[in-house]
C-alpha cells in the first residue's frame, strides 16, 4: 500500500502541521546558506504528494497543482495533460492502467502507458482517492462512500459507519476508502473518524480508539512479513484538535472481534506518538518506512527503528513533511515531501530537481 490516499486535503493537512512554508523552521546554517540552496535546482513541485512504483519498473510522482510526473530510470518528466491538477493518490489495476485521483476536478481518471500516445480518460471530477486490492481490481473512496469496480462499471460497497455518532473527525467525518487486502484475505479500509474496518465473508470489524487504535482518524494501513498489521493515524481538527495520532501495530489482525485486539504503540520513539503521521510504506526488503512529521522518516527492520534526518536541502524539507515512499527497479527510495521531489541516498535526503541529475 502506498500513502499514498489522504483523507484530508492536503492544503488542511500543511496548514495544520504549520509546514504552508518550510522555509519559516530553517535551522540557522541553513538560513545563512539560502541564496546558495536555491541555486541547486528547481523542485518538482512545491509539494509532492504521492509517489508509486508501477510494474513496468517507472516510478509516478503526485504532486500540488502541478498533476503528474514519472521517473522511467532515465528522465524525470510531467506527463501531459495533467498540469494544474492536484494528485493524491496513484495505483495499477490488473491490466497494467495507471489509475489516478485527487481534490476536485481531478477526480478519477486512468490511462494505459503502454499505449501510443497514452490517453487519459476522466471518470469524473469530484474529490476522490484510488486503491486496487490483490486481484488489482478499482477501489474508489468519495465523500459519500466506497465504490467498487465490476466491469465497467463501479457499484457501491456500503460500510457499517453511523456517520451521525462521528464526533471528532479531521476533514469529512466518516470518509473511507480501501487501505489493503492482507495475506489472510481481509480488506481494511482507512476511515476519518470511525477507524479501520475489516471486512471477510460478509462480515465487518470496526477497530477504534476504544480498542488500542491511537485516533480514530487513520490514514494508511500495511501488512509486515510477521503477518502483523501497522496503522499511522492523525489527530482529529474537528470540532477541536484532540493531540494524539501516531504509529500503532496489531499483533494478531485474525483475532475474532475488536475487543480481543491488541495493539501496541510506541510512545518512547520521538515524532511517533501524539503526531500527525501520513506516510506508512513498506519496502522490498520487508523494512516498514514512517514518516514522522516534523522529525524525518524511520525505518522499522529486526525490531529496531532507524531515524533518517539528514538532507541535503533544509530549505526546501527541514520540516519533513513526508507525503509519499515508492521504491524503483534498483531499490531505491524515492520520497514527496512539502518541499519537492528527493531521493534517500547513502542515508541523506537528496533532492530530485526538475533538471536532474538523477543518477
């Protein structure tokens, strides 16, 4: 899964970790040595995103107003038609289309790359977020609910969420969409304001707060090689900010009902407890990524987390504002952040500017 997926607009989403210019928290070295930074290349976009690594091994970056952009190993590029579009979610469907989705007017819209000239095809405008699950079958999350691709078309999948009893919620109280299907062939499903749901066999499991989740507001979910279940969730801004969010990990995703979960947090790792977490990714490796907002990214491998802090462009991300993870054909990671395009290399953030190098 790729964090892809936001359930909040993403101008809410700075606005409220206070990163709408980055360049208001340099550190004083940095501040001295601006003039210098901004002469080492001109970022993607102010902020990206999403990122995604498709099939065919081309990496696709979302970005803020600017649409689409991809990486074939080669050349870094917009891909035309989508300028002035805001994407925040990327994914593949069976057939090898690039579907993508966004604020509105982007809404859903799809292509085939192996096409001549690729066409794009819009869906329809409305805000909307896009997800395959194992089969790369279409998930479709709107503000009114899910939908799930049949043919060629998308018939509703109806959630068991009372969007009434929602009191505290981040944008669009009980907001869904499909964050995985897990090795056991459950599908979870990432809500604002009402948790995760799993559903099998006609059943649905609602896990809350209630149940050890850190908020109710949860924004991606991943499955690591242990079978366990991780979560990154965000505070609730509405009516009021409730200061928790964070990273927590279900032991046991088959257990019979939510009251038997158990869920462990990580209240002792800085940037991972009572903060606004937007990035979940995992690696080919197996190592689980988490973008800590305001800290820098961890890196979860053999029970151990491992902070990578260190950029090259303070300028742009000293307030690591992790939108997106994609890893390419050589095992590189590829990072959007509030700020621009970088690439983790050697351990350092480096910056992906839009007239390269990228090697």
């Amino acid at each position: 899964m790729h964090s892809s997926s936001l359930l909040i607009t993403l101008t809410s989403l700075l606005t409220a970790c206070g990163q709408g210019n980055p360049q208001e928290q340099l550190p004083a070295e940095a501040a001295r040595n601006k003039d210098t930074l901004l002469h080492q290349g001109t970022p993607l976009a102010q902020y990206v995103v999403e990122a995604f690594a498709d099939r065919r091994g081309t990496v696709w970056f979302g970005t803020m107003e600017h649409g689409l952009a991809s990486y074939n190993g080669n050349e870094l590029a917009f891909f035309p038609g989508t300028e002035g579009l805001t994407v925040v979610s990327i994914n593949e469907d069976a057939e090898g289309r690039i579907w993508f989705a966004g604020h509105e007017g982007t809404g859903l819209r799809y292509f085939d790359p192996a096409a001549e000239p690729p066409v794009i095809t819009t869906l329809w405008k409305e805000e909307t977020s896009v997800t395959t699950d194992r089969a790369g079958t279409v998930w479709v999350g709107t503000n009114a609910g899910v939908l799930r691709q049949e043919g060629d078309r998308f018939v509703p999948f109806p959630l068991p969420i009372d969007r009434s009893v929602i009191g505290e919620y981040a944008i669009v109280p009980g907001r869904a969409s499909l964050a995985l299907e897990d090795s056991r062939g459950n599908l979870w499903f990432r809500t604002d304001g009402a948790g995760a749901i799993r559903y099998k066999d006609g059943t649905f499991t609602q896990f809350t707060k209630e149940h050890g989740l850190c908020s109710n507001m949860v924004n991606g979910i991943v499955e690591d090689d242990q079978g366990r279940l991780w979560f990154i969730c965000m505070q609730a801004y509405q009516p009021e900010m409730t200061y928790d969010g964070g990273l927590c990990r279900l032991e046991d995703p088959s257990v019979a009902t939510a009251e038997e979960a158990r869920f462990t947090t990580f209240p002792d790792v800085e940037g991972l407890h009572h903060n606004d977490l937007y990035t979940l990714f995992k690696d080919s490796g197996g190592a689980i990524w988490i973008g800590a907002t305001g800290r820098g990214a961890y890196r979860y491998q053999d029970g151990e987390f491992t902070l990578f802090d260190r950029t090259d462009r303070p300028d742009l991300n000293a307030s690591f504002g992790l939108q997106g993870m994609a890893e390419d054909a050589q095992g590189r990671l590829w990072c959007g952040f509030s700020g621009g395009l970088f690439r983790l290399d050697e351990g350092t953030f480096k910056h992906m500017p839009r007239e390269g190098p990228w090697e």
